[in-house]
C-alpha cells in the first residue's frame, strides 16, 4: 500500500517505505532517543551565578558576605571612584557604556555582591582536629541556616568538603554528614544548596558520593536527587584517563543527573602539568585544553561550566590595585568569550572587575543580539541568516545579562518584543 507525503499525495512513481521498515526503525531508535534524553536534557533554565566565592571555614560567619561587599566597596570607591578612573584602571576607553557599567557595579556591590558562596573545608581549611572540624561544620550550617530564614544569604551557598582520596575521605563524608543534617534540623536544605566535591581522580569517586546523598535523602524522607553537586576539575586523571578516554565524561554519566557543574582548578590542576609557579593561569595552554574537553564533555547534559581563579590580589597602591584589576578584567573577559560564565574570587577586591567585565560584556552586545533575535522572531531576515541554534544562544545570552543584572527587563523587551517567558522557549529552557 503506497504511503502518502504530508501533502496528502503520493510519492512520484508510487514508491514508498512499507510499513514495516517504519515500525523496524522506531524500534531500533528507541533506545537511542532514550539514552539521548537521559545523557543531554539541556539546560535546566535555572540562573547560573557570575562566580563562586570561596572563604574558608574558620574565616566564615553571619557577616561574610556584608564583609565582602563593604570591603569591595571600599576598593571601588578609593581606586575606581568614576567612570573615568575605572575606564583607567582597566585600559579602556571613559565612555557612555562604561559610565552605565560603573553605576550598575556601584550598585551590584551593594544589592547583591556575592550570587555564590563556597565554605571551604578543603585547601582553604586544611586539616584540623575532628572536634574541631565537627563543630565548624555545624556552626556552618547553623549560619546558613539563620540567613535563608532571615533573606540575608546569597542566591546559592554550600561548602567544598575534602576529597574522597583515602587519607581525608572520612572527614569528607563527616563533615557532610553534620553539614547536611543541620541544615536539616534547622529549617531544611536551601534552594540554592551547592556541594563541591574536589581533587576527583576517577568516576567511582563521584558514584561514592552518588551513594552517601542517596542514603541521606532516603533516611530523612527527602525527593530522590534533591541534592546535587559540583566536580572540580584539578587533577590531570580528571581530562584524561590511563586508557586515553576523557574521564571527565565518565564522571558525569557517574553523578548519575547529580552533576551541577564542572569547575576548573587553575593552580592544582597546572602544578599536575608541571607549570611552574610564576605561569600558572586561567590561560595557559594547558588550562585552554583541559577546559576545551570540560566544555565538550558537558555540552547539552545541563551541566554547567565554571572558569577558575587568578591569585595576583588587588591591594596596595592605587598602581598596583589597577594592574591586579587590569589583569582580572582581562581573564574574566576571556572566559566569557570563550562561554566560560562562571569563574572564582578569591578577595573582596576582585568583584568590582569581575561585575565591570560581565556587565560590559551583556551590555555592549545587548542591541546586536536584540535585534538579531527580532529579526529570527520575525521571519525578517537581514544580514545575517540565524537559525534555531543560534536562536537558542543569543536568548541564553540575554536571559544571562537579565539574572546578573547587565541588562533589565524593560530594556530587552522594548528591543526583541519578547518577554521572559518567550525568552526562555527560544533558549530552549
């Protein structure tokens, strides 16, 4: 029997493909468009924060993000206090984007100056006496605790606890264990709760951890996978395995839809490649290929990617503050640019630089990408022909500037005609 085109005609000649190939390739796909869903779900639609900071565990109380943003404040307002001197500091040109730029970072210290807070028990902490660890990690927990209750803490929030490496995986899991259960018994896990497993060698390190949430989430009548977590990325073993595959994709399949994120580790991760000291950066050849496979390796599983951190510390004369700027403004600039949207900060004094160099980055694309978009909604061509994927990158780009606050709402709907519900179907969300 000659099956019909979606015209309703029938193919030239009378030709057609029986029945029973199209029930014979269903089923040989089915498993494939299964493994498809489960492996690359996409993009969660979830806000990714601009950075992650992270403060050592004996160093983090109910003040620390006030801390961070008044002392932020301060390095902005003594070395960057108008446009003109921060177009300075960072070698670029005192214009009407960077004047907009300067009041929206002004702002962001105050409103908002840290989107994501680590508590490190790792390096940041070292080792310590058990009782001592213990009751850091509940005092932690108690913390965040009082802030969510209270609308004080940053959008996500979590600790780094030590590896699963044998010497420190009991501590590890310890510290969890009294992490999590406290903020159980304080008012249950925050929304934004962020786990950090570090210095992962092999995929079964990530299933152990895979295990001990599932325990938890069992044991105290939580959603299976209501607890996920990041891997960082900062052992060589991690990009590439003794049988030459990319562990880091087995680490992913590994967390089992557990896996929020990737970060890389700048230092430990060039000290395993034999950098010496004084080259060890973001933008090394051999952080660009680890972070190329990375970057691979997650594309379309909704796990998200995080640059690392520069250690040059911008304090001391207003000289050496813009050169520590300089060269800050210019890494964070470089990640962007290379969909890199996350990275670390290690002092207060990096988060005017690190907003400087987002916000100019969403703002000064704003009106290109707007009306690309227009045109893609509009069927109206110009001069550039896009397509669905491309759709997909500049709504991902414009729903980004909106949740740091590069860009307000207003703004890119007077420029696309599309509100955010609209962006977030184009991005695919």
């Amino acid at each position: 029997m000659a099956q019909v085109e979606l015209d309703g005609t029938v193919p030239a000649g009378g030709a057609s493909f029986s029945d029973a190939a199209r029930t014979a390739v269903a089923a040989l796909l089915a498993p494939v468009d299964a493994e498809l869903a489960r492996r690359y779900p996409g993009d969660s639609g979830s806000r990714q924060p601009v950075h992650t900071v992270y403060v050592p565990a004996d160093a983090f109380g109910a003040d620390t993000v006030d801390e961070w943003g008044r002392r932020a404040l301060e390095a902005f307002d003594a070395h960057a206090a108008t446009p003109e001197q921060l177009a300075q500091a960072l070698g670029v040109p005192a214009d009407a984007l960077l004047a907009d730029v300067h009041a929206r970072v002004r702002a962001k210290l105050e409103r908002e100056p840290v989107e994501d807070l680590r508590i490190d028990f790792e390096d940041g902490y070292g080792p310590r006496p058990d009782a001592e660890e213990d009751a850091a990690a509940v005092r932690a927990a108690r913390t965040v605790s009082e802030a969510v209750a209270a609308g004080t803490a940053p959008p996500y929030v979590g600790i780094r606890i030590k590896c699963m490496e044998a010497a420190v995986r009991d501590r590890g899991i310890r510290t969890l264990e009294l992490f999590l259960g406290t903020l159980l018994a304080g008012g249950g896990l925050p929304d934004g709760l962020v786990l950090t497993l570090p210095k992962v060698t092999y995929a079964e390190q990530v299933t152990a951890l895979v295990r001990l949430l599932e325990d938890f989430e069992r044991q105290a009548g939580l959603p299976a996978g209501r607890i996920g977590f990041e891997i960082q990325i900062e052992t060589t073993q991690a990009i590439l395995g003794p049988d030459g595959r990319a562990t880091v994709a087995r680490m992913i399949d590994a967390a089992e839809g557990r896996a929020t994120g990737l970060h890389y580790g700048t230092f430990d991760y060039s000290a395993a490649c034999g950098v010496s000291a004084a080259y060890q950066s973001m933008d090394h050849p051999a952080a660009d290929h680890a972070k190329a496979v990375m970057q691979v390796a997650a594309a379309g599983t909704g796990v998200r990617l995080s640059d690392g951190s520069t250690n040059v510390v911008p304090t001391g004369s207003t000289e050496q503050v813009h050169a520590a700027w300089r060269l800050h403004h210019g890494l964070v600039r470089r990640s962007l640019a290379r969909a890199y949207y996350q990275g670390w900060d290690m002092h207060p004094a990096h988060l005017p630089t690190r907003y400087a160099a987002v916000y100019a980055f969403y703002r000064e694309g704003l009106e290109a990408a707007a009306a690309r978009l227009a045109a893609y909604v509009a069927k109206a061509g110009g001069d550039v022909m896009d397509e669905p994927a491309t759709a997909r990158a500049l709504s991902g780009y414009l729903l980004r500037g909106l949740d740091c606050g590069a860009v307000d709402a207003a703004e890119v709907t007077r420029l696309t005609g599309l509100d955010r519900a609209a962006l977030d179907a184009l991005a695919g969300r």
